[in-house]
C-alpha cells in the first residue's frame, strides 16, 4: 500500500502530561516514522508518516488518552529521509 504523511496539531491538555512521550509509543507500535513536538503556543505537532489506516489509528488512540479539544490534520508530502520516530525540540 501506498505511504502517506499528515500533519497533526493537538490542541488541548497536551503539554506537562506525557503527551510527547505516550505519542512517540503509539506511532513506534504503529510502525510510524516522524516526529513529535511542543509548540509556543501550547498545542502538539505530529508528523506521522506510514499506512492511513496506521496514522487514524494512532491519532484515535491519542484522542482517548488525552484531553484533545481540537485537532487539525493535513495532508503533506511523504518524506522518504525519515526513518524512524522521534520527539524533536
């Protein structure tokens, strides 16, 4: 199947809470590649790269562990340097 990337920023409880570190699991047992990030603003930036379904899976988990208001998601090129999943600062 073919290997797409999203970008996904998560609005809501999401920084001081393990976020970073429970979204590097997820996307590892999903055999995603990207990364995770805080950003100023209080929200969290994924890139996940792999199967659609891997990344809607990874994201729905995400989405019942934490306190998510909002999420936007976006469709973006595949990167096909990265090759594994990392939290980035």
């Amino acid at each position: 199947m073919a290997q797409t990337a999203k970008q996904i920023i998560f609005i809501g409880r999401v920084q001081g809470v393990g976020f970073r570190f429970t979204a590097l699991s997820m996307a590892r047992r999903c055999e995603l590649t990207g990364i995770v990030r805080n950003l100023p603003d209080g929200s969290v930036e994924v890139v996940a790269q792999g199967e659609a379904q891997d990344i809607d899976d990874c994201i729905r988990d995400l989405k019942e562990s934490f306190s998510i208001r909002e999420t936007k998601i976006t469709e973006i090129s595949f990167n096909p340097n990265r090759a594994s999943f990392k939290i980035t600062y």
